[in-house]
C-alpha cells in the first residue's frame, strides 16, 4: 500500500519537533552548561551517562505501555496528543539556570535533564514506534523514514540556524536569559507540530491479538532476536560518534579554526547536507540493498573525518565543505537504520508470534540514548582530560579537540562496518518475512472468521 506524501509529511512533523530538543541537547548542551551554567566539563559528562541509567528502566517501560495502549487512536499517536504541552514545558525549564550557588546549580541541571529525557522518552519512543505501524511494506517503510528525516533534518537546520541568533537576540548579553526565551519559542513549535503529526496520520500495522506480554516476557523475546541485538550496537556505536563530533563542534570552530562567528555557518551547513542526503536515501534504497549502501556509507563517513583531521586550520572553505559532506553521507544512512528497525520488527513477529512495535523501538532507541550519553560524556571528559578552559586554548587543547572531533568518530564508522557483518536481513529476507507474516495473518484471520 502506497502511503500518501501528505501523511509521510505528517509524520515527519513529529521528528521535526523532537529535533527542537535533540540537536539543541546534541549541540548546545554541552556548551550551555560549562560556558554559560559554569559546570565543569567532567562532571557534565557524568550527568550525561547518570540519566542514561535511568534510561535502562524507562525505556522498555515506556515501550511495554505503548503496545499495551488501545484507544480509538491506535497504540502510538494518542501519546503525541497528551504530551505535546508537557514536553514544551520541560524543554524550557531544562535551559533554565537558578540564581544560586554551584552546588544548586548542579542539582537543578541534573534533576532537569532527567525530567527531559524522560519526556523525551515518553513521546519520542511511541512516534518512533508509528514509523513501523504505519505501512508493512519494507520499501515505503525507506520512504516514510526519509520524509522523517528531512524533517528531523530540518528541525535540526532551524536550532543551528537559529539558536545562537535568537539567544543573542533575546539575551541581549544575558546568556542565561537568552536560552531560556529561545526554548520557549521552540517548546511552542515543537507542541504544534507534535499535533499536526497525531492528526495526520494513521496506524495500519495492528498488534497481534490475545493478552499482552508481561514487561518481563516481551524484553525476553525482543533481547532473543539477535538481529535487533546487532542492531541496538550498531544505534549505541553510531550515536557515540555523532555525537562527540556534533558536541565538539563548536569547539573545533572557536578553538582550532580560530572563527567564533562561523560557528552557526559550521554547524548549519552540515544540516543542510543532511536534509539534501535524507531526501535521496529512498531513491537509492529501491536500486541497492539497503544494507550494502548503508555500510558503503559508513565508510564513506569514517573517510571524510580522517581527511577532516589532517586539515590545516587555515584551510576554512574545505573544512565547511567536509563538514558539509559528512551531514550529507550520515544522514543518508539514517534513514536506511530507522527503516531497518521495521524490519527486524517484523522478524521477532516471526521469531515469537507476537509483534512488539514499540517494545523492540524502545530496546533500540534505548541503545541511541545510550550512545548520545556515551557521546556527550566523552565530549565532557575529553575536554577535561586535555585540561580545557573557557577562552584559554593552547596548543595541546587544540589539538585534543582535533583529534577528538574527527578520529573517535571515524572509528565508531568502522566498527560499524565490523558489525553489519553479521547483520542477515537484506532485501531478501525481508520480502521472505513478510511473506510467511502475510500468510499466518490471513490464516488466523480465516480460522476467526471460521464458524467452525
């Protein structure tokens, strides 16, 4: 079944909206609570880990209750609904620093971050999980997953072009002031099109029928499927790079380039390479396997971040153009993994017999977060380790931040590779799936039908 453009916008919405939140945390949190709170680096970077121990518990909750969810909505879109004005009000609160002493500070940023990120998790794992449900076809699954990234694309286009701007603007040298009014502005949008993504689409792929899973018994199926497993290191790998890179971006542009003013240029040109490569990530996934393109692009992404760290600082154009090519080759892939999640979704479906959508999203999505948080704490880390201070660089510093930002990431490409190795559901595989999954559905649909 061909799913409309309309809709594929629709749900794109939903990412576009999350994006307000994670590329701010990605690219700016970093910063925000060591330039602007005054935190030390290293201890930042143990926030970002502590919650995702929290993460652990949350996240396959949060995926148990949605596929125990029934309304007259689905399983998935009613969340979108309740905690689209929710998840607007922690985004603010989040960028909102106390007038107290350290230790107070310290406390409101890590009670405020574990109240974001589980919000995050609560709206974001049932929307990911929608992305499964809304059609069974593995080919428009590629093309759903590529209208989402455009949009998450151009979420993250927004906050880079955007943030520093408006906090300026809004600051008016207050800093402190300026985040706070800028989030709120994003909270506001973010909200709006988190309900323009519930009214717009539609849930087509239905649960399984008869009682639901104990929490227990669906993390055991789920953690079974050893496809999902290969996938879940792959998502925690990936994220770890991304993330470092994207967290010490600013610092690589400040620092080492030596361009303060360039660095909404730096990080906007690679979302503008990331919506151009999320756009032709469908066309290319209906002429090659989308497994193969997706470790074809991976190396090319590990490439692109040696040649970045053998770059001469003065040589600004070509590091704009690289960073520029690595948005467009990373985010080429993302859609190919997102619609792998389906995938092997459908695979456990066929393993235990009973189809966990949001169960087996949240699993994965958990092992993201848990590379965002590896990311952001080695960004912290690192930093402290090279003995990093605010607007005091010397040449060990530099050239720690250099090495951080293109060799650690070009590593977690290749391994990446290492791991698709034992990744098995190609083309093939899928469309074989999907056909015993059509057949069982109909049989037990005649045998219900049956007045025997």
């Amino acid at each position: 079944m061909k799913i409309s453009a309309k809709e594929k916008v629709a749900y794109g919405l939903g990412d576009t909206a999350s994006n307000f939140v994670f590329q701010t945390v990605m690219l700016f949190l970093t910063f925000y609570y060591t330039d602007v709170v005054g935190l030390n680096p290293a201890t930042v970077g143990s926030i970002f880990l502590l919650v995702r121990l929290i993460d652990a518990v949350t996240d396959p909750l949060m995926g148990s209750l949605a596929d125990k969810t029934r309304t007259r909505w689905g399983a998935y879109r009613p969340y979108l609904l309740w905690l689209a004005v929710p998840f607007a009000i922690i985004s603010v609160l989040a960028f909102t620093t106390p007038d107290t002493d350290y230790q107070g500070k310290l406390t409101y940023a890590v009670v405020s971050y574990i109240l974001l990120m589980l919000m995050y998790t609560a709206i974001n794992i049932p929307y990911s999980a929608l992305g499964g449900v809304i059609t069974a076809d593995a080919t428009e699954r590629v093309s759903v997953q590529s209208y989402r990234f455009v949009f998450a694309m151009i979420g993250g286009l927004i906050v880079t072009s955007f943030t520093l701007p408006m906090v300026e603007w809004f600051g008016n040298g207050d800093d402190t002031k300026g985040y706070q009014l800028t989030m709120m502005v994003m909270g506001v949008f973010g909200m709006l099109l988190f309900l323009l993504c519930f009214i717009g689409t539609k849930e087509r792929v239905l649960p399984t029928e008869g009682p639901p899973l104990p929490v227990r018994e669906q993390l055991r199926a789920v953690w079974k499927n050893d496809q999902c497993r290969i996938l879940c290191l792959v998502s925690m790998v990936l994220l770890t790079g991304i993330v470092l890179r994207n967290s010490l971006a600013i610092y690589y542009v400040k620092y080492v380039l030596q361009r303060p003013d360039d660095v909404t240029l730096f990080v906007t040109v690679a979302m503008l390479g990331g919506i151009l490569g999320a756009a032709l990530a469908y066309p290319l996934a209906k002429r090659m396997d989308k497994v193969r393109v997706y470790t074809v692009l991976q190396f090319a992404c590990a490439g692109i971040c040696v040649a970045n760290y053998y770059l001469p600082a003065e040589w600004w154009l070509t590091a704009l153009s690289l960073h520029f090519l690595w948005g467009f080759v990373l985010q080429m892939a993302s859609p190919l993994l997102w619609a792998k999640m389906g995938d092997v979704t459908d695979y456990g479906e066929l393993q235990s017999g009973t189809r966990l959508t949001a169960m087996t999203f949240s699993t994965i999505v958990f092992f993201i977060k848990l590379g965002i948080a590896l990311g952001s704490a080695m960004a912290g880390w690192l930093l402290a380790f090279y003995n990093y201070q605010p607007t005091v660089i010397d040449a060990e510093v530099s050239q720690g931040i250099v090495q951080s930002f293109c060799l650690i990431p070009a590593a977690t490409s290749i391994l990446v590779i290492v791991l698709m190795h034992w990744y098995k559901l190609d083309a093939r595989s899928v469309n074989h799936t999907q056909h015993i999954l059509l057949k069982t559905r109909t049989s037990t649909m005649n045998v219900a039908k049956s007045p025997w």
